[in-house]
C-alpha cells in the first residue's frame, strides 16, 4: 500500500510537469511509457501467477 502510495504522487508529480512545461512530444513519450509500463505489469503478471500455481513441486 505505501509503494504504490509513493508510486502514485511520483507519477502525479512528474505528469504535472510533463504537462506543464513540456511540449507536445514529451507529454506523447509521457504517455506511451506509462501504457507501455501499464501493460507489462499487468501482463506479465498472470503467467508469474500461473507459473507459481501449476509448477511442478520439487523433490
């Protein structure tokens, strides 16, 4: 709860000058990353998940 509490203002910071100060390219980047950041933890997460469920017990 407190990381993504940190994480949040983080973000909440940084977009406020993105879109204070940067230009149309910079907020675009902005953008981009965060789907991309977005789409990889929430899809990589379920194969870690099945991975931990379904592997096989060792010895």
């Amino acid at each position: 709860m407190t990381f993504n509490l940190i994480l949040a203002i983080i973000l909440l910071i940084s977009a406020l000058a993105v879109f204070n100060m940067g230009d149309k390219v910079a907020q675009t980047t902005f953008i981009e990353t965060l789907g991309k950041i977005y789409l990889t933890m929430f899809g990589i997460e379920p194969f870690f998940i099945a991975f931990y469920l379904y592997w096989p017990k060792g010895e």
